[in-house]
C-alpha cells in the first residue's frame, strides 16, 4: 500500500532534500506537492489542512534554513509531523501490553466491532493467537447470531490455532451467549474472552441496539473497532459513529496489505482520537502486527531512515562543526587531528553499522564485519600517541618521531607509517566526496540512489 502516496513525496522530498540552501518556495512547492498527494490518497480534507499548516510553520523557522543540511531537517520535519499526525506506537512485543487487560485472576474481555466484511471474525483469531503465544489463555466466542456460517468460521480459525471456541447453534440473545461463554470461561481458567459480534454491510439502529446491550452486560476492557483499510475516509465516518454509539477504546485497521491508498491510517487518529492498535496484513492467523507510526511514515516518505541519521548524528556533531569539516575536507586542510576527533565521534555514535543502515541506499552494502573495530581501536591509539603538532602537520613526521610514535603506542614503526599512508589516501578521496556532497546528484548515484 502507499505506493502511489510514497512516489509523490518521495520525489519531491528528494527534490528539497539534496538541496544545500533551500528557499521559502522551495518548502511552498514541496508542501504542496505532498498535500495534493494526500488528498489523492483520501486522507481527510480537515487533517491536511493541519499537516500542511504546522509543517510549513515549523519548516520556515530559524532552524531550517539556516542549517547545513536544511533539506535533511525539512525531511525529518515532514517524518515527525507524519507520526504525530498516525498517533502513538502501538503495543512494542506484546499484544497485551497494547491493550487494557486485566491480571490473569480476573477474566478480561474485548468486544469486536465493525461491519460486515471488514475482517471481524479474522482479526478475533488473530488476536487470541497473539494472546496465546504471549502466555494468555483467551478464548473465542460466536456473538454474530445473524448468519451460521460466521459462527462455523470462527470455529474453524480457532481450531487451526488451537485456541477454544464457545458457540451456540441456533442461539438468538447475543447477551445470553455471552454469559454462558463466561460461565465456561470461569471453569476453564480463561484469562481473556474476546466477543466477535455481528455486523451488517452498513451501520443500522438493530445492529447499534444489540450491540449496546452486549456492551453495557459485558462491560468490555477493549472495545476494538474492525476497519477495513481500503475504504479510506468511509473508515473514518465508520469509527466516529460507532465510537459515539457504543464507545472505542482502539482500532484494528485489515487489509493494510492490500492495494490501498492508505488515507484512513493517516485521518482516523486525527479525527476520532482513538488510537490504531494493530494492523492486518493478510488472511492468516499470522498476518497481525502492531501498529508502528513511526514505520509508515518511513514507508510513506521512502527515504530509508534520512530522519534517525539526522538525529543521530545531530547528537554528535553539531551543525558549525560539520560545515568546518566539509571545509577542510574540500582544501585537503583535514589532518589527522581532525581523524582522531572523528574516530571518537563514530565511537560515540555507537554501531557503525545501525549508522550505515539508516543511510538510504546504503542498506545492507556494509556489514559491521567489513568494519574491522580493532583496526580502529589501534589507530586511535596510534593517533593518541602523537603530539598536537605532529597530528596538526603530518609532513613533519620523520624517522625519528615515527619510531617514538611506535614505542608510545605499542606498535610497530611500520604501522605507524602504514596509517599515514592511509591518511594521505583517504584525504584524497575526502576531497573528491566532499565536492560531490557539494553536487548532490554524483553523490547520489554514488550511493545507488535515494532508495
Ligand atoms: N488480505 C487481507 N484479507 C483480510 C484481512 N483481514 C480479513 N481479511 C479477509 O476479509 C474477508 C472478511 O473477513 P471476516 O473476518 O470474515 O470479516 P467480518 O465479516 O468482519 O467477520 C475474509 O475473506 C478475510 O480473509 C487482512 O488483514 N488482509
Ligand atoms: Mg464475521
């Protein structure tokens, strides 16, 4: 899904992105083409107006334009809003810990909501499997009264997962179902019921009726409402009168597999402020997974993860800093000071790798294994050995001082000449690599591409 969405804003971010001076238009054109790709994809009229107002705002600061890579910032300005706009992460590892349930002593329950065909009855497995690879011990139960085949579906998807199912052919009280589920429950040590209801092809006043009277028996822990994601907005108007009928507490959002434009997963938070807890993401048990923000929006934009690199690396070097770098680097002034500062930066800057990984085009070229640590340990020391000036001025490093070098450092004077070499070399290429991140194109196709 997104393919579409993530195009349009993946060329224009691109666009603003390998800039090195970015002008108020420049963020103009770019919003702009990121809003009418958002409204291709059905997101809600209200909830675009927003994004766009707080990312220009944002966008047009201090900060932005007068940074050395103000259309890196731009991105990860567009990444935030994006997550705050899809709402919290959902339950990390767990199911349960997404969910208000209640200690094992206490049976808790979740009621299922939704309209016919939005993946109800799928999305109950999917969840009680879940549940019980987590430990729990949940059980099923046939609330959709209104069509047999519904209860025989859930009774065939609980024995795949081997997880127990109450039904009661030719039942007609819903809330008489469920309490005979809970009688059984309370024998059978079920820790959490989960009720799949009844649906109807569109929202009507007998199906809101039986469904309140369930709800106010049952009184339900999680009141989860089943969207199909490629209804787009009619997810949204779905959500807002079910949870003023009966009460939300969360969202599942099915078919997130399917060929969708993905608006509903960018309104529905907005607009109902109910959180998206999970997602379903194909017809097996095994297709569920927790809602991650911060995931589709990466998804949406297909910028590898430009937005942790720059937080990271802000962390690190800050902005002055950098642009006196790429100074040096372009006039060869970089001298092996400046590599020792650099080695303790990237120490500081944890994995080489998760560093690598976050550049987009880079993912998966390097492997930490081609990274040899302790060659870089070594020429910290080696570096630390020298004094200021030695390290200021590499030229001035002789015989004598390369064999002092090798005796304070522990290492051989062949190893110490071997790192100036090495220096030399990599200053060389430094300068080639700090003229072309002057002309991002060369250094993009350098890196294979954007993605
Ligand atoms: N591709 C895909 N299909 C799904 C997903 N969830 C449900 N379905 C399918 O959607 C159809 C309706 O699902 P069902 O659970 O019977 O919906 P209910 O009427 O709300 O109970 C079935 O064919 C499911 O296999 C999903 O996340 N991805
Ligand atoms: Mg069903």
């Amino acid at each position: 899904m997104f393919d579409k969405l993530t195009q349009k804003v993946s060329d224009a971010l691109r666009f603003v992105a390998g800039k090195s001076t970015i002008t108020e238009k420049n963020i103009d054109d770019a919003v702009d083409t990121i809003k009418m790709a958002l409204l291709e994809a059905d997101v809600n009229l209200r909830v675009v107006r927003r994004f766009v107002n707080s990312t220009i705002e944002e966008a047009k600061g201090e900060k932005v334009l007068r940074a050395v890579d103000p259309g890196q910032q731009f991105v990860k300005i567009v990444h935030d809003k994006l997550v705050s706009f899809l709402g919290e992460t959902g339950p990390e590892g767990a199911a349960a810990q997404g969910l208000k349930l209640r200690g094992p002593d206490v049976i808790s329950t979740v009621l299922m909501l939704g309209l016919q065909g939005s993946g109800k009855t799928t999305s109950s497995a999917k969840l009680a499997l879940r549940l019980k690879k987590e430990g729990r011990k949940p059980l099923l139960v046939a609330c959709d009264l209104v069509r047999p085949a519904a209860m025989e579906q859930l009774a065939v998807l609980a024995g795949q997962i081997g997880v127990p199912v109450h039904k009661e052919d030719g039942a007609t009280d819903s809330v008489k179902v469920y309490r005979n589920a809970m009688t059984w429950a309370k024998q059978n040590l079920i820790d959490t019921v989960i009720i799949d209801t009844t649906g109807r092809l569109q929202i009507d006043e007998p199906m809101m009726q039986e469904l309140s009277r369930l709800k106010d028996d049952a009184q339900p822990d999680e009141m989860l409402l089943v969207a199909d994601a490629m209804t787009g907005q009619s997810a949204v108007d779905i959500a807002k009168t079910f949870d003023e009928k009966i009460g939300l507490t969360g969202v599942i959002l099915t078919k997130f597999d399917s060929d969708t434009r993905g608006g509903a997963a960018l309104s529905l938070k907005t607009i109902t402020g109910k959180p998206l807890k999970f997602v379903g993401t194909g017809e097996k048990p095994e297709d569920f997974e927790p809602f991650h923000p911060d995931r589709i929006a990466g998804r949406i934009l297909g910028m590898g993860d430009v937005v942790s690199l720059v937080e990271k690396a802000q962390e690190v070097i800050d902005q002055k800093e950098a642009l006196e770098l790429q100074k040096k680097m372009e006039k060869e002034n970089f001298t092996l000071e400046d590599w020792l500062d650099q080695l303790r930066a990237v120490k500081k800057m944890g994995s080489l790798q998760s560093m690598l990984e976050m550049i987009p085009g880079m993912q998966g070229q390097i492997s930490e294994d081609d990274i040899d640590k302790a060659d870089l340990k070594r020429q910290e020391v080696i570096l630390s050995s020298m004094t200021r000036k030695e390290r200021a001025n590499h030229l001035i490093i002789g015989p004598t001082r390369r064999s002092r070098i090798a005796r304070g450092s522990g290492t051989s004077v062949a190893e110490v000449a071997r790192l100036i070499k090495k220096f030399e070399k990599m200053r060389g290429m430094m300068k080639k690599m700090a003229k072309m991140g002057r002309n991002p194109a060369a250094m993009q196709q350098m890196m294979g591409g954007m993605r």
